[in-house]
C-alpha cells in the first residue's frame, strides 16, 4: 500500500521483569562437566548443589511487579486452511449492497476441528449450508455482525477437505467503520456516485481490503497469513467494466441486459489482496509483456493520456524481474484509478487500485508523475503479494521493500542524483516522525495494527533495506533477495525469514544488524570531528554517538581526497566514542565520513570550511553538494559563499539547481552576488528544462517585485507547467497588483480544476470582496488536495474582510468540515475556522475598534464558535478527535 501523497501521521511495550532474582554474597566455583558427570565424585557435587540451595531469594519490591505480561500481538493460529474462495456478487445500487453467494473450501491445518469460524463484518446471512458435490445440508450458526461461528457436521482430520456455502448480503454503509491517517475507513466495498445524481462523478464500485476489511464483503479468514485460490463472478449492467484479480476466463451477456465476468486467480494469495472494481472505464491496453497483459482503467477523458500516466509499467516488470531473479509471478498486470480511494494505492494482486490523483493530463505530468507509486505496488507484488508478511507486526517485510523498491526504480531510469534526493526525502520523513515518537521497524505491540502504517515501516524501513545492501554488496543483495522470494513464494514470512536467506548468502551471522535496525528503535546520533598531525602524518577522525541507550554498530567508509585523488577507508564504528587514524603524506583536501552517504543518522560533522568547498566541486553524490550547499546557504557572506551558489544555480541536477534558487536572498543591498543571481533566475525561469526549478526561480524573483520581470512574468503565463503559470501569475500579481488581477480575472473565465487552486491564491493575496464569490463557486465543485489549497486560500482572504463578510462564510466552511469524505480536508476547514476565530478576537480586544465594529465581531466570533463546537461533536476519525481536543484545550 501506498500512504497518501504528502500527507503527513503505539505505545511499547513495557519490559519484561521476573518476579525473583537469585544472588549471593560468595562466589561459588562452578564445576566442568567432568566432575559433574564423574559418579565418584559426588561429594563435590553435592556441596555445588547445597551451596546453589543455600543462596538467598531476593524479592523485588512489591512497586516494582508487574502483574500482566506485555502487549504481544501473535499472527493468527491457523486451525482451518482456507484453500479456495468462490463468489458470485451483484449489486444493489440504490441501497449499495453486494448480494453475494460464497463457497469456500477447506481443511484442519493440523488438529482434527468440528468447527468454523469465518470473519463477516455486517452482514444478512441467509444460508449456511455443507456442499457435497451439488448437494447442501443446511449447518447450525451463530453471526454476531462479526464472525459466524459454523457447527460442522463432522470432525474432519488433516487433509480432508470440506466446502461451506454462505448465500448472505454485505450492507458496508450500515456498519460501524474507522480508519486511520493511512487508510482512512474500513468499509471494505464502496459505492461511488451510486443513484447517478452527481452530473460530473462517475459511477462505481471498488473494494479495500488491507488491512482486514476484505471481510466486509465476503466471508473468509481475513489474516495475512491465510492464503487461497479465488473465483469471482461479477455481474454489473453491461455498460460496466469489470476487474478483479488473475485472469478474465468468460464474460456472459444476460438477458436482462446485464452481463456477468468471471475472473478466476489461480496461484495463492492473501484475502486482503482480493479486489473487485466496478464503473464506465476505459481500457487502454499496452503490449504484452511475457505473454500477460498490462493494461490501465482510467476515467474516458484520461484516456490519451494513460500511456504517458503508466507508460514505463513495461520496462518496470523487466526491471525487477532481471534484478531479483525471480519472473513477475502473476496472470497480468492491470492498474485502474478510482474516486475517493481511502489511501494512495493499493497492491492487490495483479490489479492495483490507485486513488484520482494519478489521472493526470500531459500539463500536469509536467508537474508530478506519482511514477514512485506505480513502481511501489507493483514492488508489493514480491514482497507483500508472493511472500506475505504473516502477521501486521511484521509489515515491514512489506512496506519497507516496496518503499526501496521506489529507490531501485528511479536510480536504474533516471540515475543516482534522482534516486538519491528521492532516499533523502524519505530520510526527512522518517526524521519528522522519530522526532515525537521513536520505534522498532518490527513491533508487536502496537495498539492498533493501523498504527503500523507509518514513516517508520515504510520511509525508514527503505533506508534500513539501502544500509544493509551497502552493506553486504549489491551481488549479496540481489542473491539473497532471490534466495528469500524463492525459499518462500506463496508463504507467510517474519523477520527471521529474510535474515536467515541474508547469512545463508553472505556466510556471517547478522543479528547484529537485524536486532539494531529491524528489531531495536531510534537511530544514531553522531557529531565528528577531525585534525591533521603534520608531525606523524596522520589524519585523525573522532566520532562520537550522543544517542541514549547503546551504541550501534556502523560499518561505513571514509573518503579522503589528498592532492586531487580520493582513496576509500573501510570502517567499523563498535563504540561510544572511537577515534579512526589514517595515513596522510598531507593535509586532505576533504576527509568524507560516510563517503556513500549511507547512514540513516543525524550527522553533525565539523568539517573545515575549505574542505565543505572542495565538497562541492569534487565529491560526486547529490547529499555531498547537498550538505556543502546548505552549509553555505545559512553562512555569512564570503567569496566562497558565493562561488557555490552561483556554481549550484547552474548544477547539473535540478534538485540542486532548486535549492540553490531557495537559498538566494535579496536583501535589498544590490551586490555584485545579488545582480548575478537575479540574471541567473531569470534565465532559469524562462529557459531551465524542469518545471519545479522554473517555478521556483518565478517565485524568488517575485519576491523582487521589479518592474523589469513584469514581461517575463506576462511570457510565463504560457510556460506548460500549471505550477510556473501559476507562479508567474502570482509574481505578477505582486510586482503590478493591477495587471496580475487582470489577468487572473481572464483566467478566471477558463477556469478548470488545474487553475483553480492557482487563482485562489493569487485573490487570497491580492483581492477583495468581489473576488468571495469565486470561493463560494468553485469550493462545491473541487475536492481533495484542490480542495484544501482553496480552502486556505479562502481562510486568508477572508481575514482581511469584515466580520459580516467572516460569518456569511461560516456556513460553507462548516459544512466542508463535517462532511468532506478527506480527514485532512475537513482539518483544513475546522483549522480556518479556528484561525478567523482568533484574528477576529484579537481584532475585538485590539485598540481602536468602534462599539458597532465590536457587536459585529462578536456575532461573527459566536457563530465560528458555534460551528467548531458542532464540528467537533460529528468527527469520528480517531486522529482528528485527537487533533480537535487539543484544538479545545488551547481555548
């Protein structure tokens, strides 16, 4: 599964103490096994045991017992084997129910069992019934709108099979759901636009089973460390198209215009990676690949466009194939794109779900691929989809893999700089998250198995899988990867899985590696620090770990760059505090600790200032310039300062040239340094082949408000890019507010769900009243992230307008808050809401505000404070409740 794109979210488990402790205040001499085995020398033997008998029983203090054991989530005992799974669905549409019939069958795993225990989470059961060829004999149960409990006509032993047949109705709507910052509900089966009234929303049906909602619509063992055969049989109106995991074996036309596909998966799988998808797709088709298809589901204005969306699939299939030695294993590779999908993707089996926002046209593509969520799912389809983690705790096995997968993708089409800035953002995502709570990657303790979809399984866990192959070598990498997918293919997995193929490979013993990173919390602290010893020709490296707890252990290398050469020193940091000495017949021109740039740690290293310049200009990876460019970016003024950022304007990676166009200051000083960084932003603006640094550059020189960008600003309206054209509108906006509102207002005439955002912002800065009805528009027509963006657009102008004009907007802000389908769109909502409720309070209490303005202010205040109150009662998304009482406590 795919996180939400850029969206930003367990207590452990308490020590395991014993209850008594022995000791004594003598030592006793113990005894080699020849005088314990010697029968002539029992006296010894019995004074060793009187003295053991003899020592004292220390118990510990009663404030000191714990008296349960802590929280330990065990993967699911297996008492039946689920070993095939046989639907047939259709729908009701206005009620949006899944009218279902399943046949299941099974075996005991071991023990003989006279009985069956299936999850079903709000369901009608109609019928439970044995089949036995085609005859069925109805079966005592018990459903409880969770599981039902089946009395089996027989005790059946090990391998003897057994078919349950189940005629019953999903009702998703009508239960109880919850969700999570990563996948926001759980309803399993979803109805989008069902009755057909929303003119511009497609119809369709989609399901989500990760992590346990599979059982939302159909009955079975919703546990990751099940795995079964599947055939399912849709029948929609013969306007839809279907898909569903492995392969279309039929699809009958009925005659009551309906039409019924039967797909059928033939090699095992998880029942959280079943998936049916139901609406009006179009189906573009890429070239075979190995003989299976690859096809894209996408909405019918997309469709020119879907080759360029999905277009690298292909080469992707080869690419992983080739490096892991193991065949893509699955009937095909399709990929659709529906409404309102609780997360970002989902890998199910042969047929990944991706959420709207990958539907993009070939302006927008300018802007984002989202191609590191193609590469991800289709990544699960080894490590999630052929080797199953058996039970959430050990998600990473999962997500941690197809994070890297995104790693291994970029670096092999597009090089190392991309796929290093792309380890570097993972790298601060985990940071962000470590900095208010710290974790084991594998951990079983969790609250909720929600909880384990977070930075620490997927963006550490990628820099953890990257350690441990600069560790051992790509070859060792590879082989060992190989050696685990094929050891385990159509298995369940835990951790211990995946080290034992790495040292079966490697020939050493890597507890060391897998307790620190995969089984242990937090991450190194280092501060470094180096001298030159002109006298013994030595250069001296001290490192030093300021993390709590213990040390970790950091295999790493040092590059030393000495008269223009670079040698590569392999090191072993084992302790606190250590200090490395290498040979130098001169002073470095650079000593480059963690020279690959590997460690997922927090570095401080305290390299000379000409050693941060040689840097730049001599070390080859993106994090080397990288780290020399934000040095100087926050130094003082100097001649070397500013040699780096006008070198970095011109860097041959765009994520440099970025953000040396961030690190430019104008001052309003007019130096020799600022004239030529504003000649070398113009040029970027107008000329640099990547869309963000071109938006970024606009964005900088709009921050000179200079009468001679204006027609470079007026140019850029055209740029291809909707981010640069909006940048340059906004530049414009604030270099001539006149013509950048003018132009904006014939924006405004052609506005689609592209610009929208993009005039929001520019009326929030530079409008006024007239431009409210603009916001009152278009926030009913636009959703998700465009939805958000005009909704702080709309909180920002609205602070500059009087009180009346704040409560005539409560109404909408409202109502987006309590009801938007996004939890972070509602946040957006309630967080604008709250924010005009402090600037009108501010504004109240301030000096020179009249008695009528105050009256306004305060109905205006009471009714924001009304409509948070009531905001607050209707969330039921447990993350926001959160969010919302801290909101109330600041009160």
């Amino acid at each position: 599964m795919q996180l939400i794109p850029k969206i930003s979210a367990v207590l452990l488990g308490a020590a395991l103490l014993s209850s008594v402790a022995c000791g004594s205040s003598k030592k006793t001499q113990a005894l080699s096994d020849e005088q314990l085995y010697d029968n002539d020398d029992s006296e010894n033997i019995s004074e060793y045991v009187e003295e053991r008998l003899l020592d004292p029983i220390e118990i510990m203090p009663e404030s000191e017992l714990v008296d349960t054991l802590p929280l330990y989530r065990a993967s699911e005992k297996i008492v039946n084997d689920l070993i095939h799974t046989q639907l047939d669905v259709r729908f009701d549409w206005q009620k949006q129910y899944l009218l279902g019939k399943a046949t299941l069958t099974f075996a005991p795993h071991f023990y003989p069992v006279a009985s069956l225990t299936l999850d079903a989470k709000g369901f009608d059961v109609h019928e439970v019934a044995l089949l036995n060829n085609n005859n069925k004999t109805p079966l005592a149960y018990s459903y409880n709108g969770n599981f039902i409990q089946i009395t089996l006509p027989k005790t059946y032993q090990k391998d003897e099979q057994y078919r349950i047949f189940i005629d019953y109705t999903a009702k998703p709507n009508e239960r109880e759901t919850s969700g999570s910052a990563a996948i926001t509900e759980d309803k399993g089966l979803y109805f989008i636009n069902a009755d057909g009234s929303l003119p511009d929303v497609p119809q369709q049906i989609w399901t989500q089973g990760e992590t346990e909602a599979s059982s939302c619509w159909f009955p079975t063992i919703d546990t990751p460390n099940e795995r079964c055969t599947q055939s399912i049989s849709i029948t929609v109106d013969k306007k839809f198209v279907t898909l569903s995991n492995g392969k279309l074996v039929s699809s009958t036309p009925n005659a009551d215009g309906t039409r019924t596909d039967h797909w059928q998966q033939e090699k095992p799988h998880a029942p959280y990676l079943f998936m049916m998808a139901v609406g009006d797709f179009a189906v573009v088709k890429d070239k075979l690949w190995r003989g299976r298809e690859v096809n894209y589901f996408v909405e019918k204005k997309y469709e020119p466009f879907a080759k360029q969306i999905f277009g690298n699939t292909p080469e992707m299939l080869d690419f992983y194939s080739n490096s892991l030695g193991v065949e893509y294993p699955w009937d095909k590779f399709s990929q659709v794109v529906v409404r309102e999908f609780v997360s970002g993707a989902m890998e199910n089996t042969s047929a990944v779900v991706h959420f709207d926002g990958l539907q993009r046209n070939d302006r927008q593509l300018l802007d984002e691929t989202h191609e590191d969520i193609i590469a991800h799912e289709l990544f699960h389809h080894w490590f999630g989809d052929l080797v199953t983690c058996e039970s959430w705790s050990n998600l990473p096995l999962n997500e941690s893999f197809a994070t890297y997968g995104e790693y291994l993708w970029i670096e092999h089409k597009y090089g190392k700089d991309e796929a290093d800035k792309h380890l570097q953002d993972d790298l601060e995502a985990y940071m962000m998250e470590a900095a208010n709570e710290q974790k084991n990657l594998i951990r079983f303790e969790y609250n909720n198995k929600e909880d384990m979809f977070d930075a620490h399984s997927y963006q550490k866990g990628g820099r953890v899988l990257h350690m441990l192959r600069q560790y051992v070598g790509d070859e060792a990498f590879f082989a060992a990867l190989r050696k685990y997918l094929l050891d385990n293919q159509y298995q369940a997995v835990e951790i211990h899985h995946l080290r034992l193929a790495f040292e079966a490979v490697t020939g050493e013993d890597l507890n060391w590696f897998f307790n620190q990173w995969f089984l242990g919390k937090g991450h190194p602290i280092l501060n470094i620090t180096q001298d030159y010893d002109k006298q013994l020709q030595k250069i001296n490296v001290n490192i030093e770990q300021l993390q709590a707890g213990l040390p970790f252990q950091l295999p790493m290398v040092v590059d030393i760059y000495e008269n223009g050469k670079k040698r590569r020193e392999k090191i072993m940091v084992m302790d606190r505090n250590e200090t490395f000495s290498f040979d130098a017949a001169t002073a470095p021109d650079l000593v480059n600790v963690d020279g690959e740039k590997m460690l997922l740690a927090e570095i401080q290293d305290e390299k000379p200032v000409s050693q941060l310049n040689y840097q730049y200009f001599n070390a080859p990876l993106y994090r080397d310039r990288l780290e020399a460019l934000s040095y100087f970016a926050a130094a003082d003024a100097s001649a070397e300062k500013d040699k780096v950022l006008l070198a970095a304007l011109n860097d041959d990676f765009w994520a440099i040239r970025e953000e040396a166009v961030n690190s430019v200051v104008f001052d309003g000083e007019n130096t020799e340094f600022q004239q030529k960084a504003a000649t070398a932003l113009r040029q970027i603006a107008a000329k640099d082949p990547k869309a963000a640094v071109r938006t970024t550059a606009l964005r900088k020189l709009g921050e000179l408000r200079d009468a001679q960008d204006i027609p470079l600003f007026t140019q850029s309206l055209h740029d291809p890019s909707y981010k640069a054209m909006g940048a340059a509108l906004y530049a414009l906006a604030d270099a001539d507010g006149e013509t950048g509102l003018r132009e904006t207002q014939k924006l405004e005439q052609t506005a689609d769900e592209n610009t929208i955002g993009i005039i929001g912002e520019v009326y929030a800065t530079h409008g006024d009243e007239r431009n409210l009805p603009f916001f009152e528009k278009h926030l009913k027509n636009v959703s998700g992230g465009e939805r958000y963006g005009l909704v702080q657009s709309y909180a920002y102008i609205l602070s500059r307008m009087s009180a009346d004009k704040v409560q005539n907007a409560v109404p909408a802000l409202h109502d987006i808050a309590v009801a938007d389908k996004t939890w972070w769109v509602r946040f957006g909502a309630a967080n604008a809401l709250k924010s005009l409720e402090t600037m009108m309070q501010n504004e109240e209490s301030g000096e020179g505000t009249s008695p009528e303005e105050r009256n306004q202010l305060k109905s205006a205040i009471n009714a924001v404070q009304t409509a948070l109150s009531d905001i607050y009662k209707q969330e039921t998304f447990p993350r926001l409740q959160t969010i919302y009482e801290l909101m109330k406590a600041s009160e």
